[in-house]
C-alpha cells in the first residue's frame, strides 16, 4: 500500500490504540472506508485515529465496538480509551472517580468554579472551550472533558443515590463564566441542587477569612463500609487517599467548614440576589 504508515504500539496508549483499531480492521478485510460507514465517521478521521493523529474519544470507542462486536466484553475499545484519558489526568482522580459512583456519600469543596457534579452541560462547554483557545487542550479532548462531567453526574443519578454535601466558595457563584444566560442558568442549577432530598448546599463567603479551613479544591468519600477516601489536588497533581486514618482529620475540618458557612437557605438567597443582579 502506497504511503502505508508503520505503527509502533509501544510508543504509547493511543498508538496502541491506533494499531489495534488497524489489525482489527484488516483482520476482517475492511477498509478504512468500510469501517467509516459502520462507525459513522469520515475515512480519513479513521486514518487519523489509526496512525496517532488524533486521539480517539468515547463515543468514537463506542462505536468501535459496535463494529467489531466487542460491546460487553473485557477487552473494549472503550476500555483502551479509559487507559488513555486515564494517563492524561492528574494521579489519583480515574480512581477517585470510580469510587465516587459507588460512594453513600460525596462531601466537596470548590474554589473559584462550579464543580463538575454541579455543572450545566453550557458551563462545562465554556471551561472546555476556554482551555482549547488557550491552547491547552485539543477540541476533541474540550468535548470529552464535557462528556465525563455528563458521566459523573449520571453515576449519581443511581436508584439509591448517595448523599451529596457541597460547601462553594463564594468565589464560584460571583466569578462569571460564558454569557449571562449561562451563568444564570447555571445558579439556577445550583438551587435545583439544594431542594433535592439527599443534597446540603452551603457557600463559604468571603466574609470566613481565617476560619476558612482549606485553599484548595477537596472531595470526601463514604463507602458503603463507613471506609472514607479523600480526594485533593493542585495545578499540577493529584491525590487519592485511601486511609481512614488520615482522612478523619480532613473530615473534621470539613465539619468546621460547614459549620462557619452560610446555611442553605441563606445559600440560596444569595444565589438568588445574584440572579436578580443584587450585589
């Protein structure tokens, strides 16, 4: 074949991905414009995915695996795709993320943005978006990061739902994100939140200070076995602790903090008087 690239699988997860997509392919004689129209996407997207060009996405997986009849079995494409995303992000958050769609219950932090278990699928384009005018993710990694917000949220959506308790600094209801209507919509979400039966909404206002136990973004896990988990992270790394002992600490900072926050029908009043445009 004229042009034919090699592939090397060990140069990394989406090159091993590319080359598998290949032999799987040629392994049942199609072309890169047979497996195109089963799969829905362009030939040449198809090339680009195989030699490494573009990296693939969820749905792209999906659909791989319709294809090839792989849907339910233990060596997906979409599984590939997991080990991919999960090398991209920081340590310790695939794992977090696992454990927090089987948790009884979800306490969190968050400085500065909506958190994504919180978030409008309009929000989470505009961060995602953002990140790509920057530079610092590809469009198709802006549209998988919306996907795995869609994906948490999904997970808690479960017939036994875990409890939920979210303390926001004021930080991420004032700082504007997108349009109006999007910030708008947005808050109204987060009040939605609060009158749901297994949710606690409560904002950190500024007027805390000093008493404000934490400065970074947290998330806390119960497990169905009173076992807890944490879940911190900076600009640069992540981590997941899994000893009780050391969480109990972080747990009874998080107590405090919910102590010195506004209630949640001050909360939402807030939320609220930002809706109508009072300061």
């Amino acid at each position: 074949m004229v042009n034919r690239k090699e592939l090397n699988p060990e140069e990394g997860p989406e090159a091993a991905f590319g080359a598998r997509l290949r032999s799987s392919r040629e392994a049942l004689g199609w072309t890169q414009d047979q497996l195109a129209e089963r799969i829905g996407y362009s030939s040449t997207h198809i090339s680009a995915v195989e030699t490494g060009r573009k990296p693939p996405t969820v749905r792209f997986s999906r659909s791989a695996d319709a294809a090839f009849d792989l849907t339910g079995t233990a060596d997906t494409f979409e599984q590939a795709w997991r080990e991919i995303r999960r090398g991209s992000l920081l340590e310790g958050f695939p794992e977090y993320v696992v454990n927090e769609g089987r948790a009884a219950e979800v306490r969190l932090y968050e400085v500065g943005i909506v958190p994504g278990l919180l978030q409008t699928p309009e929000y989470a384009s505009v961060l995602a978006d953002s990140a790509v005018r920057r530079g610092t993710i590809t469009e198709d990694q802006a549209h998988e990061r919306v996907a795995v917000v869609a994906e948490r949220q999904a997970a808690l959506r479960r017939t036994h739902p875990p409890m939920i308790l979210a303390v926001l600094d004021e930080s991420c209801i004032r700082r504007p994100i997108g349009e109006p209507a999007v910030m708008d919509a947005q808050l109204q979400r987060l009040v939605e939140f609060a009158e749901l039966p297994n949710t606690v909404l409560q904002v950190a206002n500024f007027g805390m200070g000093e008493r404000r136990p934490f400065n970074l973004p947290l998330y806390i896990l119960t497990m169905a076995d009173r076992s807890l988990m944490s879940y911190a992270e900076s600009a640069h790394r992540g981590h997941l602790e899994r000893d009780s002992t050391f969480v109990l600490p972080i747990l009874g900072a998080y107590h405090q903090l919910q102590a010195h926050a506004l209630s949640q029908a001050a909360s939402v009043d807030l939320i609220n008087q930002l809706r109508k445009g009072t300061p």
